[in-house]
C-alpha cells in the first residue's frame, strides 16, 4: 500500500492522541510530533518569569521570541521526546497542573496560534510526520492524506490522567483533574480561532471502550481502507 505522507490526529486532552501517534510514527517510521508541547512550553515559561497569563501581549512576544526544540530522548525516565525551551529541559515542568490550568487560555491568543502553528506547518509539509494536536488536520495541514479525530468521555480522559500522575509519583486528586479537564474542553472547543473540532474528512474513532492496542489495531485498518479508496 502507498502510505499517507503526512498523518493527523485531533482530539480532547488525553484521549490517546500521543500514545497512538507515537506508536503509527515508529511503526512507519515517521517522525512523532506532539504539537501540544509546544503551547505549553510557552505556558511554562511564561509562568516561570511571573508573566501574568491574562496579558496578551507579551505573551504573544513571548511566543515569537522563544526557541522551541523537540529532540530525540538522552535520558530514559518515560518520556517520548526531549523538550527545550531556549537549550532547556523542560520535558516534564509542562506536564504539571498549574501549566494544564493556564496552556488552555495561552492557546487562545492569535499571536501565539501564528507563530506555533507557522512552525508546525514548516515540519509537517516536510512529510513523513504523524503529527498531534487540536486543529492539525483543520488548519496546521488540511491537504493531509489520513486524519483522525479520537476521542474518549471526559470521565475516562481524566481517569486516565489520573492514573499517568500517580505512576509518576504526583499527588493529584481525580475530582480536580476531572474539573481541569471539562474547563480545558470547554476553552478548547468554544475558542474564536482554530478551536478543537473534527475535520470533515476525518475518521472519527472513540476509544472509551478500546484499550491502547485495539485504537492502534483500528487505525491501521481504516489507514489502508483510505489508502485503497484514494488509490482507486
Ligand atoms: O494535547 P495537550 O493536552 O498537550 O495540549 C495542551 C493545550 O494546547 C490544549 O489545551 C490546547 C492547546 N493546543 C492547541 O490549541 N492546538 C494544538 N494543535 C495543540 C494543543
């Protein structure tokens, strides 16, 4: 079969987007890009220098100005990728609570959508990219070959959550996760600009009742199902 050059998944926080994405990359041997690491760099950064996240402005300079770099793993602590932020490693201070708070609302400014989403296109024309996020395959790249939208009940979304930070040693409750996650929803998909929606030719695929395997299993069929239709 001819594979798809470039591959898109969309959908809410957590329901498995970078788990399946990373698996598709490596079984093509694609490069796997997580393009929610890089709002929430910028997240992080901003609240590292006490930058108030209600201004606007200077973090949309912010955004332009920081140099984000998403390398291949030096250190084997469960990550998928190395995160840097201006040559530092931030891998894991994205992925804590205060950022999950605030990256909703960084995410809505257009100055910082510009300058990420002008990046992410630059990689994803490239080709041969599985590419991760909430609006890849609606305006990053919609001339994208496969897309898939998958999504999961908010409910099982934050159970899984939960069950990532408590592996990883955080105290976390599943009530405040669960909370976090519907305001992220909410912001994600009611936003002005790019928000979080299928693209109309995406294959939807709800994992609640699937586990890792059976999404992966899935999106293998529907790839070649899609790749016979175009072929035809
Ligand atoms: O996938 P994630 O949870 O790491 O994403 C963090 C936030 O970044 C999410 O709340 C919305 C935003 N985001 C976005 O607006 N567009 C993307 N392509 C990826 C993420």
């Amino acid at each position: 079969m001819s594979l798809p050059k470039t591959i898109t998944i969309d959908g809410p926080a957590a329901s498995g987007k970078s788990t399946l994405g990373k698996r598709i990359a490596d079984s093509l041997g694609y490069l796997f890009f997580d393009t929610g690491v890089m709002y929430r760099a910028v997240t992080w950064i901003a609240l590292s220098r006490d930058i108030d996240i209600n201004m606007k402005h200077l973090i949309e300079q912010l955004a332009e100005k920081i140099d984000i770099d998403v390398r291949p793993t030096t250190i084997d602590d469960g990550r998928v990728a190395d995160i840097l932020a201006d040559g530092e490693d931030i891998t894991w201070q994205i992925r804590n609570p205060e950022v999950d708070a605030a990256v909703s609302q960084v995410s809505t400014y257009p100055g910082v959508r510009k300058a990420l989403s002008s990046q992410q296109r630059r990689i994803g024309l490239r080709g041969k990219v599985v590419m991760v996020g909430r609006d890849i395959g609606t305006i990053v790249l919609p001339g994208a070959e496969f897309k898939i939208y998958l999504d999961a009940s908010v409910e099982e979304r934050a159970k899984r959550r939960y069950s990532e930070c408590m592996a990883r040693g955080e105290m976390v409750k599943y009530k405040e996760i669960l909370e976090s996650m519907r305001r992220r929803d909410q912001i994600d998909s009611t936003r002005d600009i790019a928000p979080l929606k299928p693209a109309r030719d995406a294959i939807i695929l709800d994992s609640d009742r699937l586990s890792a395997d059976q999404v992966y299993e899935q999106s293998l069929i529907l790839m070649e199902e899609s790749t016979k239709k175009i072929s035809h």
